[in-house]
C-alpha cells in the first residue's frame, strides 16, 4: 500500500497523472450488484448475454424490460459509498489530475461529484428506441405510451434502455478518450472489475506498456491480475479512502 501511495503522490504533479477504471464491485457495497451476484433470483436461469443483448431483448422485450426495471430502481435507491466519495475527493483536491473511466451504468460517480467520467456502456436511467427512427420530425420518446416496454403510438418502435448491450459498440469517442487516458496516466487504479469484458479490459495493459504503475483494487483475483504492478485485495469502499484521502492535496504539505 504504502509503495502505491508514493506513486499516487508522484502523479499528482502530473495533469491526467492518475486515471482510474471502474467497474461493477466498485458499486458493489452501495447495494447494487454486479453481474454474477444479479443473476439470482427469478433471473438465476438466465446468463448475462441474454439479458443484455439485443437478440434476448428481441426474445422477449418483457422479460428485458422487467429485468433493467429491477436494476432502475436498485440504481435510484443506491446511494455513493465511500469508495465513490473517495474518488470524488481526491479530484477536487488535485483539479485536472483524475481521469475516470467507468464500465458502471449507474450514475454514482456523478452523484458522487465526479462530473467529467468517461461512461464506456452507457446510463442505464436513459431510454432509447429500439430502432433507429426514421420518422421526420423523429418521435418524442418521451411521450412513449407506457408499457412493458413503453412503445411509440405512431410508428410502434419499443424502448429500451440505453446502455451498451454485448455486440454493441461503444459510444462516440469514448473508448478513444479512455485509450488517451490509460496512455498518459503515471498511474492507473483498476477497482471492481474481472477484466472479463473488452475492449475495456485492455485499457490496464494499454496503461503498462505506456510507462504507467497499473494497481488492482478487487477482494478477488480478475482476469487481468497479470497486468498489474500491485494488487490489493480489499473492496473499493475499503481501499480507496485508505489510499487516496493520504495523498495531500495542491494546497498541502506532503
Ligand atoms: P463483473 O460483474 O464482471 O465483475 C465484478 C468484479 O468486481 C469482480 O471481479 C469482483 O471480484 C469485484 N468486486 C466485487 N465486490 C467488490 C468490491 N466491493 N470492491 C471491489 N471489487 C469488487 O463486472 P465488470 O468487470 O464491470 O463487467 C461487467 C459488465 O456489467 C460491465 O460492462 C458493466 O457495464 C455491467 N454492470 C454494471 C453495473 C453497474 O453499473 N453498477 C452492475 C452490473 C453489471
């Protein structure tokens, strides 16, 4: 710990010195689960690429849309945890230092503080059509008639959430800003994510080659443990304020 704080402090003179990847266990102790621990329940009969995916969505867009409801409502009722408020902290101390690059759908780190993330799949609070619409002028999506999922009365389209299902491409740009941001961080803090998921889980190697101290931060070992430098097992909500709220701040002494 002590050897990956001394990096920490080092990289805070540098702008985008520290970037940070994160990914479902950082939101695990506000409540929300990851992909595993969601998949209980009535949903335990399902895997992940049927329920995020547009071929299962199309299966069945009930049972898709039931299941991003759940996940909605879990999201709206979570709250930051300290790992979150950590984070948040530690780029309002050091201004222009933090690069954060998220797989999460929630909307924590903003809630948090933390307003310029770089959200690789998406918000899972915005709605989208499920086609491309081609009508002019292009439906409100907000005057959806309400349903299970809400649809279009004009033209039939469904609604669905906006978050990048498996097969999905990224949003414009993102992945391209979070690829500037593992080149040129000193340090990169990798919390909560099993590398199992591309092309995001190369952004810690993408980091390494590039000259950067890559740090895991996950109680259990991931599919990208290789790459790291350091590796401490602990939560986010245990591990970021131990690690980040002793690196002083521009105004302090170190
Ligand atoms: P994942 O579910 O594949 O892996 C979660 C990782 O977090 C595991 O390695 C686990 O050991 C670790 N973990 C569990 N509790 C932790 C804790 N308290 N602190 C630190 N680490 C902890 O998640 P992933 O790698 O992000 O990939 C899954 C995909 O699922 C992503 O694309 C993401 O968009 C999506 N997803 C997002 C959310 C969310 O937005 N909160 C939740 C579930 C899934």
């Amino acid at each position: 710990m002590q050897e990956v704080i001394t990096h920490l402090r080092a990289a805070t003179s540098h702008p985008g010195g520290v970037a940070v990847l994160t990914g479902a266990g950082m939101s695990a102790e506000s409540g929300i689960p990851t992909f595993r621990d969601a998949l209980t329940g009535l949903w335990a009969r399902f895997d992940p690429a049927q329920l995020a995916s547009e071929e299962g969505y199309r299966e069945s867009p009930q049972r898709g849309w039931d299941w991003y409801a759940e996940r909605r409502a879990g999201v709206r009722a979570a709250l930051p945890n300290a790992g979150h408020l950590a984070l948040a902290d530690f780029d309002r101390r050091h201004p222009g230092v933090l690069r954060l690059v998220t797989q999460n759908v929630d909307d924590l780190h903003q809630r948090a503080g933390v307003a310029d993330t770089i959200r690789l799949h998406g918000d899972i609070l915005v709605d989208r059509w499920l086609e491309r619409c081609r009508e002019r002028p292009a439906c409100d999506i907000a005057a959806a008639a309400p349903g299970r999922p809400p649809h279009c009365t004009r033209c039939g389209n469904l609604v669905r959430p906006g978050v990048v299902w498996f097969g999905e491409s990224l949003p414009g740009g993102a992945m391209e800003a979070a690829s500037e941001a593992a080149r040129r961080c000193r340090v990169m803090l990798v919390v909560g994510t099993s590398g199992a998921v591309w092309p995001a889980a190369g952004l810690a190697g993408q980091a390494r080659r590039h000259g950067a101290t890559v740090v895991i931060v996950n109680p259990h070992p991931s599919e990208i443990d290789a790459e790291a430098h350091h590796v401490l097992r602990g939560t986010a909500a245990e591990v970021l304020p131990a690690l980040l709220g002793v690196v002083p701040g521009g105004g302090e002494k170190s």
